[in-house]
C-alpha cells in the first residue's frame, strides 16, 4: 500500500511543478489562480519596501541590482511563498544611502553596524523592509526588524531547489521576519545555505500568523456599505 502524502510535501511539489513550467518558459510567473486554489488557504498579502542601498565609501554596502532585478527576484520569492498563501507586494523601490557612523558604532559587530547605516527615516511602517546590499556575512540576516540581503549571495544546489540564490535568500530572511527559525531539513525553506524552499503544515501556520498582522482592517465606510445591503 502507498503511504498517504502530507499537505506539506503536495503544496511543496505543486510549487516546485509551478516553478519548472515558469522556468521551461525563460522566466518565473507569479502563481496562477489554480495554483493558489490549491493551497485552500486565503491569500495574504504583506506589503515590503525594497531598499537599494548605496555608498560610495563602502563598496560592501553598495548593491548594483536594478529595479528590473527586484521585480524578478519577487516573481519568484511569491512563486516560494504561495505554498504558505502568502504574496509580498512591493510598496515600493528606494535607493537609500547609507549614514556616516560614529567610531563607536564603527565598532559592533556586522549585523548592529550594518543595521546603523540604513537611515531609519527610509523605512516604510507597518510593512517588511528588505535591504539590498553588496557583501554581508552570511548570505543575508534578519535583525532588530531589518532584514539585509547581499547581491552576491551564493547556495549549495539540492534536489528541487530554486535555479537562484537571490530569490530564495530574501524568501529565507522573509521567512525569519514571519517568525521562524532555522530547520536543518536540506530541502526546506529555512535550512542554512541550500537552495531548498518548502514548508510544513506548523511553519505555514505559524508565517501566516504574523503576515495577518500586515492585513489592512476594512475601513469604517465599507463596512456600513456592507452592513446596509
């Protein structure tokens, strides 16, 4: 007798399926409405701003992506998270540069230094804000509500992996942002350094926890317009 399949492991290999079509084309659709329905889950969406962040003092903070290449590396990071019911909508793209810091400052450790020099004034409210950068150990983090991506992040290739390291880089980071911690399963989303990207039953019930606290509550209005018909 065949053993039955986990929801976790059908929603993983329709989004594997979801990709392989996408790439066979040359590029990555966000997921088709059949492929949403197959999740049976709500679709929430989270708003993020994406920060391109620049200086000229520090080439290690200074990413070359271009808006053309966020706009692709998010095709794909929604491809990832439709397994979760989960959509990263761009609020918008920003060039952010880096602040001055004082010798103190100069002299924490990576993640608090790097943190420092995006200006807080840049950051969007009640939204993720995703920071672009050219080198950062390891890959990317996330860190005191900021999560940092570099541009030239590199992953170990397994079975059914993304085709780039970009994409599921900032889904991992993102992953931690919803709350959840790192799972040496190869093939999962939120292993360290591989190119896997799904998710069990308890890791899509707890990301999706948090991105309902990015849903936007009905406005007073439509709720009486609601409420009178």
């Amino acid at each position: 007798m065949i053993p039955p399949i986990s929801p976790a492991i059908l929603r993983a290999l329709c989004a594997v399926l979801i990709f392989i079509a996408s790439a066979s084309r040359g590029f990555c659709e966000p997921p088709t409405k059949d492929a949403k329905d197959e999740t049976k889950l709500p679709v929430l969406t989270v708003p993020v701003r994406v920060h391109l962040v620049q200086s000229k003092a520090t080439p290690a903070m200074h990413t070359t992506m271009t808006e053309a290449d966020v706009r692709r590396v998010f095709g794909k990071v929604n491809m990832v998270w439709s397994q979760a019911g989960i959509r990263f909508d761009i609020e918008s793209i920003v060039r952010t540069e880096v602040a001055v810091l004082s010798p103190e400052l100069e002299a924490k450790e990576e993640f608090t230094r790097v943190n420092a020099r995006i200006p807080k004034a840049s950051l969007g409210t009640a939204m993720l804000n995703v920071c672009y950068v050219k080198e950062v150990k390891p890959n990317g983090f996330f860190h005191a509500g900021l999560i940092v991506v570099k541009d030239t992040a590199s992953l170990r290739a397994v079975e059914g992996g993304i085709d780039e390291p970009l994409p599921r880089v900032t889904s991992h980071e993102i992953g931690h942002a919803l709350s959840l911690p790192h799972r040496q399963d190869r093939t999962n989303l939120m292993a360290s350094g591989t190119t896997g990207f799904s998710l069990n039953d308890a890791e899509v019930k707890a990301a999706r926890e948090i991105a309902a606290k990015f849903q936007k509550p009905a406005s007073a209005g439509a709720a009486q317009a609601h409420s009178s018909k």
